[in-house]
C-alpha cells in the first residue's frame, strides 16, 4: 500500500499549500490513503467543522490531533459525528472522539490509525505505550489490518524513539508530530516499522513554529504578557512522508521524506 | 569562510564515525573551522580530557557542551587550561570554562564561537538571550570577527526558532543541539544567519538518542529503576552541517546537511 | 475510630524520633490505627525490610510509600510479602506491590488505606483521580470500611486540594506527603473528610527538606554537580494528625496537628 | 521592630477579611511595618491601581507580588509610579517596577524589603540565589537597614528552604508565599533569621488554591478546556506572620503564625 502521512497543518497559510499541493502529490505518489495532523489548523489553534471538511476535500482520508485539538471549543461537539477526525486515544475515559479506528483503503484493505500523546514535557494523559498496548492486541498486523499508521504527538526525541522501538513490527509507521520541525531520521527500524521522529508542522517557517515571530520572542526575552500568537501568513512548506507497505506483512518496504513550498529545502519522492 | 559543525558525539560509536569520517569531509569541503558538539563523547555522558585530544585531533578546532558537560568530573578541572573545549556561557558567574570566545581562522581571520543553553523544560541557568546579546556587543561580524557561530543547545523547538531570529544578522549561524536528532528545517533567515532547529547527534540511531534501547523502553513503560543507560555501538551517523559565509559581511551564502554512515539517508554537499 | 498519621520519615534522625515518640503517642491519643509514610526512611531514600520492621515495630500498622518508594532497590523484591507496606498504587499494572488495601482495626472494625501519587510536577503515573474512583467503587464507607485514609503524594497545592474536594465525604481523611514541609490548613471539608495538604515530614528541619543543606543550597547557586545528599541527622520533629471518626458513618469528627520534637512549634491533642 | 507579614489576598474574599482583620492586628500586635503579597488581589489574578490603594488603606506599607503580577495588564503601567507596589526583582532587565527597596518605618527606622521568585517548577527569571547576593551586597543589616523582609514567591520547598538557608543571618525574615496554603514550619533558623516556607494565601479555603473548586477539579479529572477560575467567595482566613526583630542586629527574636477568619484554626499572637 502507498500511504502519505502530513504534519500539523497550521492557519491558512498551511492550509493553501494542503490545498494546492496534496491533490496532485496524491496522485502522482498513487497514495491509497492519506492521514494529515489539522491540530492547529483553525488560527493556529485547533479545527473547524469547516476546516476539517476542507482537510478531507484536499485529500485528507484521516485528520489527526493533539494537544491543541480542542482549542477551537466547537471541536468537542462535532467530533463523535465526524469519525474521520481523530483525537489522541490516551485521552481520559469519557473525552468526545477517539483516536484508535479502522477505516478502508482501496482493495478492500484496511487501515488502523492511531494517534496518541506522549508525557515528558506536557500534560499528563493516560500511559500511551499501554493504551498503545492495549490497541494492538485487538489487530494484526498483516491480517485484520493492512496498514497501521501511528501518529505520536510528543514534544521529546526520547520519548518518540521509545515509542518507535516498542511499537517496531506492529506498526507500518510511527511518526510524530507536536514539535513542528520536521526531522531528518527517516529510518526503517529492526522489526520492519517506518519511523520519523517529527513529520514537521505544514506552515510558514519563517516563523516561530508557525507563528509570527514578534511575539515569541518577546515571550522569551522579557517576561510579561504579550499579544496573542497569530500564525506566520507567508508562503508555507506542506511536510509529511511518503510510505510504501508490503500488504502481506503491513511492514514498511520504503520511506522518504516530502517537503513541497516555502523556504524549507524541496524533495519529493521519485515513483 | 567555509566551516563544518557537528552534532553531539554520543560514545565510542560517535567518536569512531568521527575518526573515520571527519578529516576527509574536512578536506573535501575545504572547510576552514570545524566545530563539534562533545558534550555525551565519553560513554554517552561528559568528555575526558584524552577524548577531547582525540576529537580534536579528528579535526576539530572547537569542542562545545551543554548540560551533560561535567558528567565527568574531570571536565571541571581540566577546562580552564583547555580553551578549545567549550561550554554553555550562562552558567552562573563563577563556573569554570567559557562559552564564548575569538579563535584564529586560516588567513588571519576571527572566528567568534558561542555556546549557549535553552531554558524551556531545562535546568534554569541564566537568560541565554540577555547573555547572547551582552556578548554580541563586544564583537562586530564583518568587521571584529569573520564569522560567528552559536550552539544553542535546546530542547524545544520554539526556543530554537526564537533565539534564531534573535540573532538573525548578528551571528553567521544559529544551530541547535541536544535533541539528538537531526531536523530538515536548514535555511537562511531573512538577516541572513543560517539555522537549523538541531544538527543531531554523532552516534548510532538504532537507538534511544544514542543509547540502547532497553533501558529507555522500560524507563516509559514501568516506573521503576532500571539499570544504567549505555551509549548504543552499532554503526553512527555522523550528522552536522556545511556553512559558506561571506567574509565581508559574516553572513551565510549556503548551508546544506551532512549526514555521513550508519542507518539515516547520506548526503554531502557537492562543492 | 481514632487514627493517627505520620508524615515521611526522613532517616536516622526521622527513625529515633519515630521510634522514641509514638508508642507513647499511640498510647496517649488511644489510637487504633496508625499509618505512616516511609519513603525516604532508609538514608533519606527509599526503605529497607529491616527498616520497615523498625517502623512497624514503633507503632504503625501500615507504611505508605511514593515516588522514593524503589530508592532501595530491595523493596522491589520483598514488597509483595509485606502487606503492610504500600506504594502509590497509580503505578503502572505488573508494579510490585500496591497501594489499596484493607486492614484489620480492633473491634473487627475495618481500614481502607490508599496511597497514590499527584501528577504535577512529578512524573506521570497512571490518572490519580481515575485510580481512585475505581478502588472506591468497591468499597463503602460506614458499610463495608469504617474509616478510608487516602495519602496522596503530590506536589502542588493545587492537586492536593482538587483531590481533597474530589474525594470529600468518600474518605475519611485526605492527607498529602512529599513536600516535608508541614502545612497548617486542616480542616473538614464540607462532606466530612478530614484534609491537610501536607503532613511534612519526621525528620530534621535544620536542612533542606530533611537534607543536610549544605548540597542543595550549592545545587540552586551553581549548576554543577556536587556531593550526594545526605539526611541531616540533628534532632527531629514527628509530623503527624491525629484523627477521630465516626465509625457509622465513617467521616471525620475532629483532625488535628502532631508535631513533637526538634524545631518546630510542639502540638499535641489533648484527648 | 515588629512586623507584619500577609500572604497572598485572592480576589474580594481576601481584601475583605484583609480590610475587616488587619487594622486591628496592626494595632493590638503594635506593628511597625506591613508587607502583603497582592498578586492574587483583583479576581485572583493580578492587581489594579484601585486594588493596591485598598490594600494600603487597610494597613499595609508595601504589597509585593509573583508570578501573578501582570495580570492585570494596567499594573505595567502604574507600577513605576506606586514605589509601594513591588514585583520579583528577577524579573529581566528593563521590565518596569522593582523588588528591592529602603522603606522607612517609624523612629527613623529603614526596612529593606525584597521579593524574588524560585524557578523550580515555575519560568525561569535570572538567578534569585544571585539576585539576592547582589542586593545583600548593598546594605547592612543592623546598620543600614534595621530590619530586611524577603518574600520568596516559590513552588518548590527544597528551593525555599535553601533559599532560607543562604539568606540565613542577612535578612530578618524569609517568607514564602505563592502556594496559598501556610506552613506550620515557622522557626528561626541558625543564624538568626525567621522563616516560613508558605505563608498561605489570605482567601478562602474552601476552594482550590482559592478558586471555585469545580472548575480545578475538572481540569485534574477531564483534560478539555473548561471555564475561567474564579475566586471563591466564601469567608476567608487572613494567614500571615508576625515577627519581631531585635534593631541593633536586624536578626529575629520571636516568629508566630497568624490566622484570622474563615476554616482554617485560628491563632493570634499574644503581646
Ligand atoms: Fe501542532
Ligand atoms: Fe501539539
Ligand atoms: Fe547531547
Ligand atoms: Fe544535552
Ligand atoms: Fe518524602
Ligand atoms: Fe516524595
Ligand atoms: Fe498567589
Ligand atoms: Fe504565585
């Protein structure tokens, strides 16, 4: 199976490179299936009812989310209807929405997605190797399931690698998310599970993690109350991965970065 | 001014793609002033005075640290009759070594190295912006120095893109360390410093940041003491950058990854 | 039902105190039941079976534990054959030992001790609240338990009074631990629990929370690494409550401040 | 001298009890000179120009300030005109108001009142333990300054007693505050200084920290946004200190509890 994996998309500016950019890459990488992180996706701070609908028009099957999935209060409401749009699993018993579901790939293959939130460095959720745990006894790899996608939004490289290595030959791929850098540690790990530390935020980087950068700064070098963050509004980079499985094993048989736009250095895969 | 930076030398593994690797890189990108990160080189965790001999015997003219500095002991003692080996310059008044300081490049050039540590989910030392912009005041780029080059060694990616805007235009480049993992996000900014939010680590990345794997799995997964991290020795990449400057104005005309060896994707800029 | 409750014995000085005062107090206060927090009893970290004899020996019917729990590696091994001793029971599921559990009061009377760990500032374990509401569901208080004391080892302020509120009227007595530091608000809160942030340690207060100062206070002015910590051993102050319940209902009719010996104001209740 | 110390006013609860409790306590206890904390005052969060003249009228000579202090935006504004109003002295260079001044008491007397913030668990300002030695340097206690207050806004109690520690024998009183709940830990600490970790909020203690409790409840049990805090509005305890130093040295001679209204036992000294 060909499956795209894109990052946090952030404000309007992540959104018009979605927008124009995900269609044909879709189609020129003949991706089956297609998951994207829209947790900053509504002003740099959550999802929109409509923005989600914008997500999947530009070729999103799945919308993934974080920490910042609820900024946006709406988002608590729409998302049981809406089962396309995913939250971290680890959340408490009882959140809206889920973050652990199979959906359909073309062929009749299936595709378990997850999406889970790591604890160094941020709000403590539920155990996430163990919810993660918990997840993967109720699939197989290769059998009930053709492809597994986790989305690992945590802030710390350690973390991310544990994660990788513990979900290593259960998972086609363990991407993370949250840090909005995309990292340079594309790898195919022991147990056969593609692995990036950070897929990168799709946004401007002229920026401070998609920000206008006025503001952090002054965040960092005095210490009183600012304006708001408002996202960076310059031309932005859509991040993300490409991953090519073997159906049989659900193993990841190939990997490669994809940088489209903006001021980071441009690659996409070669079919 | 051509001159090569290289991410934190994780152990035996890290020192070995170093020995290897460095002097014919060196040689190739005719670089004129290398700087490596050294601050996990002695068994994932500080530097000795024989492995700081043997780093820069590899081609190093500077060693920096950060806040696994004096893991070993010794560094305490041996860093002020050793000027090369750099580390964090805001620890508090009084500590020993430096962190800032003018080194003599081919051709009777300045090179003004400095390294600096972050704060955010990080042992507090003193404000890195308010030092940075202290220092940056004894030095004119362009004219005092030829080139300057700022190790910010930092956690979080907000901080990074902060303190690289910060010392946009004062500094010929702002690179992080700490995460050990290389990001993609290379780029001039608009003053014209380059950046990159980390330049990984110089280790082997069949691993948890550079150590084995089992250790940090059970340190997420129980919570429980479990025994000692140990440096991971399969084959390291050795991760870092080129930076081409313009002597007149200290400032960058290129900046391209390296990534030499072991398990993440080569590249070497063509010069 | 009369309880008494004894805050983190710290040490040497924390054991003589111990050992010294509540047999006398246990007689005096007719106490039938006496729990203690034993976290950092063996050198200031963690506990020893030998240790846990001392304590059990000294009066207490059950030794409560927290994040130093495993400080003393032994205690992995024989936690399990003591029942008498307990660890938060939020960590993860397959952690020896466990931190719910009834006991046996005179009278035929029955005791529910909890112990779990807060989450803020500390590392995450599994939600306390979540852990709570399930070990409550089994249990009834002034049915099948005639008295519930919950020690909670937390940080913050805040999650300690959140967690008094949430478990108000289901508990007899909330009490916190960890900070060593006494704290001066008990109270029964509305529905009948007894609660007090912290019960500060047993153990010397001319230190740094039970530590010989001399290394902490170096570790906040400097950055560097120092000495290992080592418990004060001057004379010390048992830290305690002193509680009284009403068995029908299993709710607290009057709570008050132990302190005796050492630095701090004496208190004791006067039957 | 006799002084008076009162913690953290949370929102009108806490200016009422203050404004009821504190003439009188200024009068029976015969004191010379008054600090209140008022970061809490206006709504819990921050303080206001009108606030400030509240607080004064009601006794105060000096209100000092934390981590709250900005919240109400108008207080950068005024603060350099209101020399009674204090914030953290490490705060960065350049951020307006101070936290170090010479006040006069009666007799021709001069107290020097300090304010700091820790930085464990909290944003790091520049170096208290710095900061403080800094200021120190510029007076003389029993000299130049007949008495010497530091509030030490902080969350950890290790970094609070250090800090007691190393101002021990320098200043007449190290006072924390910032946890909203009082210490039983008052003492006079080796070389002659009085000490308090927490002096405790002046608010109701029917709440969290001060704040309506559903709503911190809710953000512990649930991980979704919630509504604003707000104070609790129940009969608040005023929680401070009183403290008597001897002129010629500046040092403590006698240190107790204050705590007046609301739930939490009630103590006055006695002439
Ligand atoms: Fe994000
Ligand atoms: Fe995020
Ligand atoms: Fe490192
Ligand atoms: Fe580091
Ligand atoms: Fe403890
Ligand atoms: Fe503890
Ligand atoms: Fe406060
Ligand atoms: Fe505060």
């Amino acid at each position: 199976m060909r499956l795209m994996f894109v990052g946090d998309i952030v404000g309007r500016a992540g959104r018009d490179v979605l927008t124009r950019e995900l269609p044909g890459l879709r189609r020129d990488l003949k991706a089956d299936f297609v998951v994207v992180n829209g947790e900053n996706s509504a002003r740099g701070a959550g999802i929109t009812e409509k923005i989600l609908d914008e997500i999947l028009a530009a070729g999103a099957d799945v919308v993934t989310g974080g920490n910042h999935s609820w900024d946006q209060r709406e988002a608590m409401g729409f998302i049981d209807k809406r089962p396309r749009l995913m939250r971290p699993h680890n959340y408490p018993a009882g959140t809206p929405g889920r973050g652990a579901a199979v959906f359909d790939a073309p062929g009749g293959r299936k595709v378990l997605v997850l999406n889970l939130m790591g604890r160094l460095f941020m709000d403590p959720l539920d155990d996430p190797f163990a919810v993660l745990e918990r997840e993967l006894a109720k699939h197989r790899l290769g059998t009930t399931v053709h492809a597994a996608v986790l989305d690992f939004h945590a802030e710390a490289t350690s973390e991310k690698m544990a994660m990788g290595h513990f979900a290593d030959g259960r998972v086609s791929l363990c991407v993370g998310t949250h840090t909005h850098v995309p990292t340079a540690d594309l790898m195919i790990l022991d147990g056969g599970t593609a692995y990036q530390s950070d897929a990168g935020m799709t946004g401007d980087y002229n920026s401070v993690i998609g920000m206008n950068k006025e503001v952090p700064v002054l965040r960092f070098t005095r210490k009183l109350p600012t304006e708001r963050l408002s996202p960076a509004e310059g031309e932005a980079t859509l991040c993300g991965l490409f991953l090519e499985t073997d159906d049989r094993t659900g193993l990841a048989k190939r990997v490669e970065p994809i940088r489209v736009g903006g001021r980071l250095s441009e690659t996409v895969p070669a079919l």
